[in-house]
C-alpha cells in the first residue's frame, strides 16, 4: 500500500475523530480484517486508534490473529464472544460500497467468514474510504465465495449457473485457505442489480460457507475529504447526528 499524501492523511485523521465522537465508555467494538492492512499502510485506523486510546476505555473483538497482535499494539484491550455476545459498533473496510443503500462487497482481505460474524453481531458498522463508493455492486471488484476444501471443484463450479465466473484463490502458487480452513473463489460479476437476491442465492448453495455480499449491515460511512467530513448514512435508518454537525 501507497503511503498517504499529507492531505489524505489529515482527511483521514479528521474523518477518524468524528468517529470516535460515537464511542461511549464500556463499548464493544469489532475489530475488522481491513484494519491491519491500514495500519501497516498508515491510514485512518493508526489516527483512530490513537484518539480511542487517549480518551476512552473500550475493548475489542478481533477478526484474526494479525489483527489481535495490531489492536494489542494500539493500545486497544481485547475480548472475545465468551466475554460479550453482542459489538456496539464495527470498525472495518470493504472492497466495494454501493452509495445509495450502503450494501458493500467484502473478503478480499481473507477473513470473510469471520468479518461477516462481526457485523451480524453488531449495532452499527463505520468505515471512512471514499474510494471504495461505486454506483452500483461489482464490475472490476470481484465477489468473494467462501467454499468447503471437500470437493471444492464441484463446488467452485455451481456460481456459473447464476452468472457468476468463479476463480479458486491462490498465495504462493497454493489455493489460499482462510482462517476457517476453507477455500476462496472470487467471483466475476459485471453487475449487481439485486445484491440481496444474490446473496440469498449463493447462500442456498451446498459446500458455500459463506459471500461476501454484506446487506443492510452498514449504518454509516464516515468520509474525510479535503473539503470537510462527509456522514452517509444508510436512507433507511432514521437520521444519525454526529457531535459538531452532520
């Protein structure tokens, strides 16, 4: 990842405040996969992280073990499912968001299983990259499919049939195995005009684990842009007022 220009990354800062203006002492937070990769990067979750450990006490439930080591890094005291069923509010990128509903595409980063688990157990679900809003799900972001190691040929095939092209993930020469133990197809897909039926689809499917296709999970997007903080929030949802403006 390209380090952030001076301007990106004072955006991003200021984004990474109004968030934590959310936070309540004793909250639950989730902690996403994206999150090391943008802390290794030096984006809005090192700032986040900074403003959550210099004034509130709050702890977090991990996606992976990378994760757990960066939030323990950052000053961000861990918790599990044992300890507290329910998340306040996730903290996690996507790979894709559709503007006008918030639906996103996510599991590139390998913990799709896990970050979807996260967000089904969450309140409310932040995230603060504008460069990931589209128009409309797919196009040149691939679908990511989570698939059982056991006949995962077979498996890997049944997308086709939904005008899905489906290709096994590979690291290393090898097919990439997630957290979970299982495999990674990703999906082409030119567009989606009905995510949910899509999801519903794939999630009907015998040897899916699990999509990437999140719907209805995000409440809001917290963007920093050059010219100010921009709050979108799901048009569903009743308005959401941050402190200090909308």
């Amino acid at each position: 990842m390209m380090p952030l220009s001076s301007g990106q990354d004072t955006s991003k800062r200021a984004a990474a405040a109004r968030v934590v203006k959310k936070f309540e002492d004793g909250m639950v937070l989730g902690l996403g996969k994206r999150i090391d990769r943008r802390i290794r990067g030096r984006s809005s979750w090192k700032p986040l992280t900074e403003h959550i450990v210099k004034g509130l006490r709050v702890v977090g439930i991990p996606t992976t073990e990378a994760t757990a080591a960066l939030g323990q890094r950052f000053g961000v005291p861990l918790t599990n499912f044992a300890e507290h069923r329910h998340i306040d509010v996730t903290i996690g990128g996507a790979d894709q968001v559709e503007r006008g509903t918030l639906n996103r595409v996510k599991g590139l980063s390998g913990a799709l299983l896990r970050e979807k688990i996260l967000a089904s157990a969450s309140d409310r679900m932040f995230d603060d990259d504008e460069t990931k809003l589209v128009g409309w799900l797919g196009g040149h972001t691939p679908l990511p499919v989570e698939i059982v190691l056991f006949a995962w040929q077979t498996v890997l095939d049944r997308p086709t049939a939904i005008g899905c092209v489906p290709r096994l993930r590979l690291a290393g020469g090898k097919p990439f195995e997630t957290d979970g133990g299982n495999y990674i197809a990703d999906c082409a897909i030119a567009e989606m005009p009905d995510p949910a039926a899509l999801e519903a689809r794939l999630s009907a499917m015998v040897g899916v684990v699990e999509n990437g296709l999140f719907i209805d999970m995000a409440s809001m997007i917290v963007v920093g842009r050059p010219t100010g903080v921009e709050v979108i929030a799901r048009p569903q949802m009743p308005p959401i007022t941050l402190p200090g403006g909308s």
